[in-house]
C-alpha cells in the first residue's frame, strides 16, 4: 500500500513552506536556523503534522490545514516562549513513533 497523492501532496507543500522559511503562520518567526542547530524541533513538527492529519477511506486529506496549523504552533511555541498553543497537545499528537529499520524489507 502507498500513501495517497492527496497525502504526499500536503506533506510536500507543509515540507516546502517549513523549508523555505515562507509558511505564512510562522511571519516574524526566525525558525530557519533551527534546521541546522535544532533538528528535534522540526522532527516534532512533522511528527505532529503527521500524527494529526487525518484522511477519508480513499486517503484524501480531511484537514490539512488544521494538521499544519497544530506543528506550526508547535514551532513558535518553541521559539517565542510567550506563544500558548491552544488548545494542549494531547500525548498522541506529539508523539514520536519509531524509525523504520535500517535496512529496507523490499
């Protein structure tokens, strides 16, 4: 099974405006240099990006906007600690699962 071009499309589109330091959440936030000195952090934005997204039965995305909104909260809490995201993380969305294996099964 492969995940969904509608998944594989709002991944990349998340990546890219993270990456590219234009994610329009994040005006007036200097976070670029936490992909060099910080990695963890973005790892945890992705992870709450990926944990929250949600997709239908044919694995198109439901809400998106609200799985960026949620890791790119996490991203100026991060850097301005007077930010409060609202509402709470719940543990499952922060979570961080385990890396594949080393070595490719296929």
């Amino acid at each position: 099974m492969k995940l969904s071009n509608s998944f594989s499309g709002a991944l990349r589109t998340f990546a890219y405006f993270i990456a590219s330091g234009t994610h329009y959440q994040l005006n007036g936030i200097e976070y670029l240099d936490l992909f060099g000195e910080e990695p963890s952090a973005i790892e945890q934005a992705f992870a709450i990006f990926t944990n929250v997204i949600e997709l239908d039965e044919n694995g198109n995305v439901l809400n998106a906007k609200y799985a960026e909104k949620r890791a790119v909260d996490y991203i100026r809490s991060y850097c301005d600690p007077e930010f409060e995201v609202k509402p709470p993380y719940e543990d499952w969305e922060i979570e961080l699962h385990s890396a594949p294996p080393l070595k490719d099964k296929k």
